[in-house]
C-alpha cells in the first residue's frame, strides 16, 4: 500500500530485506557525494515484486576524479569494489569507457550494487525525474515508474522485465500518469 | 507450441500470479506483503 506524499515523494512502511538494506547502506554512503538514482529491476522489487535479484542497478552523473576517489575511500570501509582494487583503473579504464563497477559488503560478492556513470538519454532522463522513496527515516532515490515500465516493456523485453512492468503496472494502477507513460514508449519505441 | 512444454501457457499462467500478487500488495498493509518478501528474497542469500 504504497503512498504519495506529493508527485516525487512516495512513502512506504516494508519489513527491509536484504536487498533494501544493502541498497539504503550504499546510498548513505554515496549521497555524501554524488546525485543518484536506482534503475530496473530493484524497483519492481522495492515495491514488492516476489523475486530476488543478485544486483542493483545505480546510475550516477560523470563526477570528477578526485569525487569519486574521496567517494571510493569511504565506501572502502564497508564495502569493496569486485572489478579493481585500483581506484585509477576504476575510474579511467572502467566508468568512463562507459562501464560499470560493482561494489558489495567485503567479501560477500552477491548481491552487489552496479555503479555507471549516466551516459545516454534515458540515463539523464531517470536521473532528472527520479523520486524520493521514504522508508521510515530513511530515503532513497528511485527511476520515474512510468520510465521503467516503459523502458522494461519497449527496450529490455525479455519475460522477467514483462513481468517486472506488469507489476508496476498493477502495484500503481491509481497513481500512474498514462500520458506519461505513453509518451516515454513513443521515445523508446524509435 | 513444443510437445514437451507450452511456454505460451506458462508464460500466461505466470503473468496472472504477477497480477495477483501486485494486487495483494496494493491492498494490503507494506507490513503484510514485506514479511513475506523479505522470507523469499533473504532465503537466497
């Protein structure tokens, strides 16, 4: 029974998993430095959706070296980075030749969080219109849900996104902005 | 359609359990559904 605040707010009163806590103990860390927003599957999941998944999907504006250095020294005290120990590697060979890292609690690989730099329309849109999921005190920032039943349905495609998207559908009968809807499958449609 | 397994049918009967399930937490307290949730998703890790 999930309630809006206001049309970027949504509250909510869920028992955390650990797929929720993992994702509220990375963003704690991540929000100190960077805007953020949490795209695909996980959403259907925050909102209930019966599945597990083993990552997270987390987009983040292009930042500065030195940010994501700084960023990365925190992180390190919770979690480690699966791909590289290098911080230069990271960011140079990986985030931006437009690939993601993944970070998890040290040394329990699954479930991880996939950390990109924005890089595409559909990136910067999620960032521009994500919303604000509150769970008790804590918050996290989550991609439009017209966007993700869109991109699920018109992009990704396979059973697992169709079923994702249905979810959504159904979960925020009331509350989606078909006008919305439609015009992001016109966009991904093309 | 295979003669060993119709995925149309089961892709079908598995979308009408997404639906029943969206339902059951649309109308139900986050508390109900969340329980039941966290039970499968932290059974896998």
């Amino acid at each position: 029974m999930v309630e809006f605040l206001d049309k970027k707010t949504i509250r909510m009163d869920k028992v955390l998993n650990k797929l929720d806590k993992l994702v509220l103990d990375f963003t704690s860390i991540l929000k100190k430095y960077s805007d953020y927003v949490i795209v695909s599957g996980y959403v259907s999941i925050l909102f209930g959706r019966s599945r597990a998944t083993e990552d997270i999907d987390l987009l983040v504006p292009k930042m500065e070296k030195d940010v994501f250095f700084k960023l990365l020294k925190d992180l390190n005290k919770k979690f480690e980075c699966l791909n590289s120990s290098n911080p230069e590697s990271l960011y140079e060979d990986y985030l931006c030749n437009k690939t993601a890292i993944r970070f998890s609690y040290k040394n329990k690989p699954i479930p991880n969080i996939k950390f990109k730099f924005a890089q595409t329309q559909v990136d910067y849109e999620s960032l521009k219109q994500k919303i604000c999921v509150r769970i008790g005190v804590k918050e996290l920032f989550v991609s439009s849900i017209e966007l993700q039943i869109a991109f699920k349905e018109q992009v990704l495609g396979s059973d697992k996104d169709i079923e994702d998207a249905e979810h959504l559908k159904t979960v925020f009968e009331k509350n989606l902005n078909i006008l919305k809807l439609k015009e992001y499958e016109r966009l991904l449609r093309k | 359609m295979s003669e060993w397994f119709d995925n149309e049918k089961n892709r079908q009967e598995r979308l009408r359990f997404v639906r029943f399930w969206a339902k059951y937490v649309r109308e139900h307290p986050d508390k109900e559904w969340s329980k039941q949730q966290k039970d499968l998703i932290d059974s896998q890790f």
